[in-house]
C-alpha cells in the first residue's frame, strides 16, 4: 500500500528539513505567524508535536476504532501538549530517534491488519465519521501540514535573520 511509503519516509523528510535549522535556532519563533500553514511551533516544537501526535494522537485512535464500536475520538491540543512536555527543553536528537521508532511502531502495525480492518469507523472531532483508512490518511495529511510548516518556518528563519539557508 503506498500510504505506508508516505507514511515511513516521513521521519527522513522531517530531518532533511531539520538540518535546514542552526542548532541555535531550533527554538527560535518569528515576531509574526501570517501565513503559516500548520501549528505556531518552533522547528524543536514541530519535531516534538509529531511524536507526541503520533504516540497520544494516532496510534491510540487506530487501536480505539479496532477494538471499539464507533469510538468518539478526541482532538489533542497541540499548545498544551507543548507547555505539558516542554517542548523548547527536548533534546532534537532524543526526539527524532522517537519519532522514527514511533512511525515504524505504528506501520508495522498497521500493515499486519487484515483488510477487513480499514472499513472500521469511528467519530472523529470535526471530521464526523471516518474509516480507519481514512484516519490513516488524516495521518498523512497532518505530516503535509508540518513539512509546509517547516518550510514555512526556514523562509521565515532566512527572511528575519538573513541567514541565507542552503536549500537542501
């Protein structure tokens, strides 16, 4: 299935955009936001909500639409898990290594389901009703929105500090 190709080469994409960042600037966040396209975090903070959304976010609601009959699957406050977990205080290193391991967790798992898993449904905040193959590309879909976020974040980490970052 492809989505598990997009799903794995995730942690590598995030990293290449990483590297992108000085280490000085991991926790650095522009005096304005207009226009980006996911959460306000710091290049630090994108890394540690991806491992917390991964482990707290996805991984519970795929094992909660298996093993329940229409589960309501709760949102998670990304600012509050960032105030939660310190998010400025994490070591890079420490997280990316989690987040790897994480992801790999999550689509081995999810490749031994049998295919009659993916029709499973459960209610999803905003969403409505979704399937687990749907969840799988919410999945997806928020992994699009860090990598723009990060990109966002390195034009403006360029634009306000005239660091002219390497394009990598």
């Amino acid at each position: 299935m492809p989505i598990f190709t997009t799903l794995l080469a995730m942690p590598d994409r995030f990293e290449q955009l990483l590297d992108q960042v000085p280490d000085d600037y991991l926790n650095w966040e522009p005096a304005n936001w207009a226009g980006i396209p996911s959460e306000r975090f710091s290049a630090l903070g994108h890394l540690c909500h991806l491992l917390d959304i991964e482990t707290q976010g996805y991984q519970v609601r795929f094992l909660r639409t298996l093993e329940e009959t229409l589960p309501e699957l709760a949102s998670l406050d990304g600012y509050q898990l960032a105030q939660d977990n310190d998010y400025p205080h994490q070591d890079p290193a420490v997280q990316l290594a989690r987040f790897r391991a994480a992801r790999t967790h999550t689509v081995t798992w999810l490749q031994g389901l049998p295919s009659s898993a993916w029709g499973r449904r459960a209610h999803y905040g905003n969403y409505g009703e979704v399937t687990l193959d749907g969840l799988a590309r919410l999945l997806v879909s928020h992994d699009h929105q860090h990598l723009a976020g990060m990109q966002w974040l390195l034009m403006r980490l360029n634009a306000d500090k005239a660091l002219n970052l390497p394009l990598a």
